[in-house]
C-alpha cells in the first residue's frame, strides 16, 4: 500500500500496475521476435498505459493531489493554479486579471470571476 491511502482504507491506485496485460498484444510481439518475458512485459506495459491514460482522463491524479492538499479544493481551482501559472510565464504583465483566467480555461468570466474568488 502507498502512503496516499489513509490508514485503514484501501489505496485508489494500488492496483494500477498488477495486470497481465493483452493476451493477442503478446501474441503479436512473440511473433515478431520478442522472447517469452518481453511480450508479457510489452503487455503488461501497454495495459498499464491504457489505466493510466483512463485515469488522467477522468481527472483521478488531480484529486487525489487537491485531496491531499485541501479536501475543500475543487478541480476548478486546479485548473485556475495552471492557467495562472502558464500566463505568469509567457507574459511579463504585473497582473492577471479575470478575463486572462477565462480566456485560458476557455470558460466565461462570470465562472472565471467566481472562481477567483475561491
């Protein structure tokens, strides 16, 4: 267990690298010269690949950081922290104002504002 799991609760992620990966994906690699260990290996890659872009889809690393950090805090305010931190860096402005932040996550102001706010 990783220490992102409180004490007595399963970790969310733990399960994220025991596969065995694609039966026919193994196959394929086997058939073009790959011994017995790489083509499980090439599998079990490629299944792990495939949860890891699920998980990024669907936001699961972001909350467990913001979780970690503040169980208050929302995605929004995630996406708020990069779009600040990506105008920070390619514009040497003295301020950023609302319409920057809404401009970036491609939302309007009114939520961009409210989120300000957060």
């Amino acid at each position: 267990m990783s220490n992102d799991a409180e004490p007595g609760k399963p970790d969310r992620f733990s399960n994220l690298c025991q596969t065995r990966g694609d039966q026919d994906l193994a196959d394929l690699a086997r058939g073009h010269g790959l011994s017995e260990a790489a083509a499980g290996a090439v599998a079990a890659i490629d299944a792990v690949m495939s949860k890891v872009r699920r998980s990024v889809q669907r936001r699961d690393f972001g909350r467990l950081i913001l979780a970690r950090i503040d169980p208050s805090l929302e995605l929004s305010h995630l996406d708020a922290i990069i779009a600040l931190s990506a105008v920070a860096s390619d514009t040497p402005q003295d301020e950023v104002t609302v319409g920057v932040i809404a401009e970036r996550m491609g939302i309007d102001p009114s939520r961009a504002s409210r989120i300000s706010a957060d």
